[in-house]
C-alpha cells in the first residue's frame, strides 16, 4: 500500500469525529428538554405571574435557546466533515483540500486555529467570574489572532 492509497483509506477516520458530533447533538437538546422539564414547568406549576417570575422564565428560555444553537453547531459540524472527508470519492479528497504549497498548510492551520481560540474565548466567557476577566480574555485570544493576521499577510507572496 502506497502512501497516497493510505491517505485517501484514512479518511474513514473521520468517522470517529463525525458520530462524537452526533452524540453531542443529541446530548444537548436532550439536556435542553431537561431544562424545559425542569425548570420551566417548575416556574410554571408555582403559579406565579409576577414580573420577577418572567424574568426567571426569560432565563430558562434564553438557555435553553443557547442549548439548541449549540446541538445545531454540532450536528453543522458532523454533516460537514462527513460531506468534506468522508462520503467523498477516492480522488476528490486530494483535490478538495488543496494544498499545493507551504504557504497553504500553514493558512489552513491558523483557520483551525482561529476558530480553536474563538471557541476557547466562548468557554472562558462562560466560566469567567467578572467582566474584567472577559477582557482579559478577549484581548489575549485577540492579540494572538492579530499575530496569526501579521503572519499570513507577512508570509502570503504576493503574485
């Protein structure tokens, strides 16, 4: 088995990834129904109308939306790299990822990692005990990027 064969079989590894993302579809609107169940018919069965009452609800809501956009990012994701990688032909994997030059791999590399620390920053926004924190964060994760931009624009010739 030559290289290239190798590499063109090895795509069936994505499938791994692709059934992980389906799980985490369907362990997040389950954890969203939960929290309608839960919560929300518990706000709702105490009968209480009042306006603090609504915002509580407005809460449960908001999450649960949040929730849901989450279960849809997921199952994006798993649809995605199962029609990029893995339902592909033989020869169509090697063409769709196009990398014909060093500058390619490393532009595709600071994608994943852009969107590797925009995810980061979402999750240290959830965890964050302050706003200052946020900052802090944000402007980190947003220095490093500004680096990555420098460093594609430095690296990228121009024809």
């Amino acid at each position: 088995m030559d290289l290239k064969t190798l590499l063109i079989s090895s795509r069936m590894l994505l499938t791994i990834p692709v059934i992980g993302a389906l799980l985490l579809t369907l362990g997040t609107v389950v954890m969203g129904l939960g929290l309608i169940l839960s919560r929300g018919v518990a706000l709702l069965a105490a009968w209480d109308f009042s306006p603090k009452a609504a915002k509580a609800l407005s809460v449960v809501v908001i999450e649960t939306i949040d929730l849901f956009l989450v279960a849809t990012v997921a199952y994006i994701t798993a649809v995605g790299i199962y029609k990029l990688f893995v339902s592909q032909t033989d020869e169509t994997i090697l063409k769709r990822v196009k990398i014909e030059k060093l500058v390619d791999l490393e532009n595709k590399i600071i994608g994943v990692l852009v969107a590797a620390l925009a995810v980061a920053f979402l999750g240290s926004v959830a965890e964050a005990k302050s706003a200052l924190d946020v900052l802090y964060a944000g402007v980190g994760i947003a220095a490093v990027i500004g680096m990555l931009g420098v460093f594609v624009k430095i690296s990228t010739p121009t024809d």
